[in-house]
C-alpha cells in the first residue's frame, strides 16, 4: 500500500516525500502534535512540491509594461499569478494528494487524517480574527522531522533541492511505514548567509538569541513578525522576496 502511495506521489508530479515516526515530535505544542489528531498515530506523511523560479520571482515579471501601471504590475504579479501559480494551485495539488493517500491508509484499515495547506486565501476569513496566525498542524515541522528540511534564518524550512521554496502537506495515520532518514548536514547557510533577512524590506525577521550556529536546526532560529509581514506584502509587493534570494538550491533552479 505503501508503494501504491509512492506511486501516485510520483504521477503526480509531486517533487518531495518523506515519513517521520511519531516520536519525532516530543515536545510540539500542547493540542498539536499528531496524537491530538489521532491518539494511536506512528507515522506522518510530508508532501511537498518545488515552486516554479519565474512564479516565486513575481517582481520581475511582466516589467516595462506598456499595458499595466507599475503599481497594478506588482500588484498583478503577486496577487495574481505568485498567488495562483506558487501558491494555490500547488496546494491544491498538495490536498488532492493528501486526501487520495489518506484514503487509501483508511480503506487498508489505518485511522488516517490529512491536513489541508496552512491558510491558503479561501480561508483568508478564519485568519483575520486571529491575534497572530499559527497553523493547526505545523508542515514545516513536519518536513524536518521527515528529513525533508532544515529551518533556515528565514523562519521557514529549506531544502537542499529547491531550496526554502517547497510548499508543504502532511497527513497522520496509525500505519506504521518506513521512515525516511533525517537531513545528517545544515541546509541553511546561517548568519555567513542572511540574505533572507537582509532582503525583507520590513524587517519582519528577527534572529534569536543564542542560536547555536552548528547544530542542525529542528526548530526555527528566528521569528517573523507576521503582522508587519502581511503589510508589507499587501504594500511592497514583497511576498517570497526572502525565498527567492535564498542561494540554496540544486540543479537549475532559477
Ligand atoms: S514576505 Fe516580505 S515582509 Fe514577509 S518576511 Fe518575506 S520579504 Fe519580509
Ligand atoms: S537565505 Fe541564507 S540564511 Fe536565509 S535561509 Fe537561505 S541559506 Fe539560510
């Protein structure tokens, strides 16, 4: 079953998988962890699919137009086709994935749930009356634990392929499956690096304090002030500009 799984991941053009054992996840925040979900969970899934480089690099598409404004440019790049092209339609590729893996769990008679995206725009509504916005569930936890990624200074994960620009989906189940190894080196380039920090025109990332710049990160070395984030992007036109500069990638990318 779990190859039948495997199978379709590849099908359908799904660029990253990976399982993480339960007890990869000591230490989640009460009311999160994958047993709150499923009491008896062993495994959780991680799906993730590589963003397409012209999509993330919104800012530079369509310039000297003769057609839109600057301002409707930028706007159109980033509300438009970032928004569709990097964001909704991979996730909703992710949750077709996802929802089709769990159910083939459940029909081999493993209690499984998966999780939609975090907050993608349909559910923009629930995400506005909250004080900040923390996910349900969280992927990027999940794509460490599942040897997928490190957390990067950016306050997101990076992957040694495609770098930090991956979305993720995850799904728990009782089913025991084989667990993929975790990263054994540092993906992120740390304070050497920073660019992320550095090209966020808001200054919304903060490093830690006492980040130990050797360890593998398992958990994030910095914070994101997501109010100042979301202003940004809905004034900048800045959202992923600390993606798209991050140098870690493989292959061809951008
Ligand atoms: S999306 Fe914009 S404001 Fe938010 S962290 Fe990235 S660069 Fe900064
Ligand atoms: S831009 Fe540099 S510091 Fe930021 S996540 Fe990428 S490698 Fe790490």
């Amino acid at each position: 079953m779990f190859e039948r799984i495997q199978e379709l991941v590849n099908n359908e053009g799904i660029s990253l998988m990976g399982v993480a054992p339960v007890d990869r996840f000591e230490g989640a925040p009460r009311g999160h962890h994958p047993k709150d979900f499923i009491p008896t969970t062993k495994s959780i899934v991680v799906f993730g699919i590589g963003l397409l480089p012209a999509a993330v690099a919104h800012g530079d598409l369509m310039c000297d137009s003769e057609i839109f404004s600057e301002s409707l440019r930028k706007k159109v790049g980033q509300d438009y086709l970032y928004a569709l092209s990097a964001y909704e339609i991979p996730n909703a590729l992710l949750e077709r994935v996802a929802m089709r893996s769990a159910l083939m769990l459940q029909q081999a008679g493993y209690n499984t749930f998966y999780f939609p995206v975090t907050f993608g725009l349909l559910v923009r509504p629930i995400t506005a009356d909250m004080p900040d916005v923390f996910a349900p569930f969280s992927h990027r936890h999940a794509a460490v634990r599942a040897g997928l990624a490190e957390f990067g200074l950016n306050n997101i994960v990076v992957t040694p392929r495609f770098g930090p620009r991956v979305r993720f989906t995850s799904l728990v189940t009782e089913a025991e499956l084989p667990p993929t190894p975790l990263l054994k080196e540092k993906v992120c380039l740390g304070n050497a690096c920073a660019a992320c920090v550095e090209s966020c025109p808001a200054k919304a990332i903060t490093i830690s304090a006492g980040i130990e710049e050797d360890l593998f990160w398992l958990n994030p070395p910095s914070r994101t002030n997501k109010k100042s984030c979301v202003d940004s992007a809905r004034t900048r036109f800045c959202r992923g500009i600390c993606q798209k500069v991050c140098p870690v990638h493989e292959g061809i990318w951008g």
